[in-house]
C-alpha cells in the first residue's frame, strides 16, 4: 500500500495532484508546506501560513509546516523526507511546479521514498479544464506585473479565465515551458475538501516584479 505525503502549496497543481492520487488508490498521511523562514508565509505562493492549516483543516489531512530558507532548503528537506520514512511512509506526491521534477524525484529517491507526478503528463491548459469540471474554484493570488498585471489579482479560473489565458500567450508568443511561474493560484473549495474558504479581506501588493493577492482575513465553512 502506498502511504503518502502530499507537497502542498495550496494552489491549483498540488490539489488536482492530490485528488488524481487519491483516485488510485494512495492514501495520505499528511499534507507538507514549505514556509519563508519568519514561518509566516509560503515560499512559493506568499500565503499566510495559517492558510494552509485552514485548507489543510478543510481536507481532513494533518498539515507539516518546514520553514527554512534558499541555503539550507536542500538540507532541511532532506531531513523532513527521513522523518517520514521513519513514520512509514513510502511515497511523495508532487504537483507540477517551478522545481524540477528530476531533481526532487531524486532527492526523494535518494531518502528512500517513491516520487510520484500526477499531472507529468497532462498539458497545462488541461490541468485547467479538469479543475473545473471537478468543481474546484480557484483563483488567482500572484501574478508576474510585467505579462499579467494586478487586474488579474482575485480571477477565478473558469472557463472565461481559459479563453483570456491563450490569448494572453498568443499575444507574448509564451511557449508551455515558459508558463510556469507567471502566475500562482489558491485553491477555496473542491471535492478534497470539506467545506470552503472565504476570503474577507485582501490588499493588492507589487514586489519583486510579482503582483501578490496579500490575504489579511480569511474565514473557512464547513
């Protein structure tokens, strides 16, 4: 039996993992969150932390939260891997995202757990359609300003959000290597879930050539 963990950013690609992995048969023991290392916030998405325990409440499943930084991400990870094995778990389940599938499928390997890639072979504007006709609702929470810009900041991902994406690719010639990364997305409600969040308050902040959806308040309903 396959006993897993699953890496969780709480956006669109670690959920649909998560819920194609659960339809073969994995079972999960965990969820796990890489934070900045003030512990405050995701690395990936610049969420809250406390987010993730709300989304992590609403699925069902305990939440692992490592906070670490760019120097020591590699060390800290490996260890958090060990501590898993050690409490039997054998598999890993990734989202594609910004970090290499080679690379974090042979670091998991490398610590005695089998890496596994749900959406590997399934094109990203796919990832999209299935997202919503499983009825997940999505958003929009990071947005590169230079191709997206903050109107795109609290977007849902429908139909419509499919139809203004391939324009915008066509109009900047952006290949499918090239999307990762533009824009990140937060997962409210779906069928992993038990319920769904309700953003109550929001601030739209630029840095680092990123627009951020900042999430001052959130409440979840079950």
């Amino acid at each position: 039996m396959k006993k897993a963990f699953c890496s969780w950013s709480g956006g669109k690609d670690s959920c649909l993992a998560y819920y194609l992995a659960q339809q073969e048969g994995i079972t999960f023991s965990y969820l796990f969150n890489v934070l900045d290392e003030d512990g405050e916030t995701s690395c990936t998405h610049g969420l809250p932390a406390s987010l993730m325990r709300l989304q992590a409440k609403l699925a069902g499943i305990p939440l692992v939260q490592l906070k670490t930084n760019g120097i020591r991400y590699e060390e800290d990870l490996r260890k958090q891997l060990h501590e898993f094995k050690d409490q039997g778990i054998n598999t890993g389940v990734y989202g594609n995202g910004d970090i290499s599938p080679i690379w974090i499928g042979g670091v998991s390997k490398e610590e005695g757990l089998d890496p596994v890639f749900p959406l590997k072979d399934i094109h990203k504007t796919e990832v999209l359609n299935k997202l919503i006709v499983l009825g997940f609702k999505t958003i929009v929470v990071t947005a590169r300003a230079d191709l997206l810009g903050q109107q795109w900041l609290g977007k849902e991902v429908d139909e419509q959000f499919i139809i203004d994406w391939e324009q915008l690719k066509k109009k900047h010639n952006i290949t499918p290597d090239q999307e990762a990364g533009l824009y990140h997305t937060l997962v409210l409600a779906g069928p992993i879930f038990k319920g769904q969040l309700e953003i109550v308050k929001t601030e739209k902040v630029l840095r680092n050539g990123y627009w951020f959806l900042d999430v001052r308040a959130v409440a979840d309903t079950q």
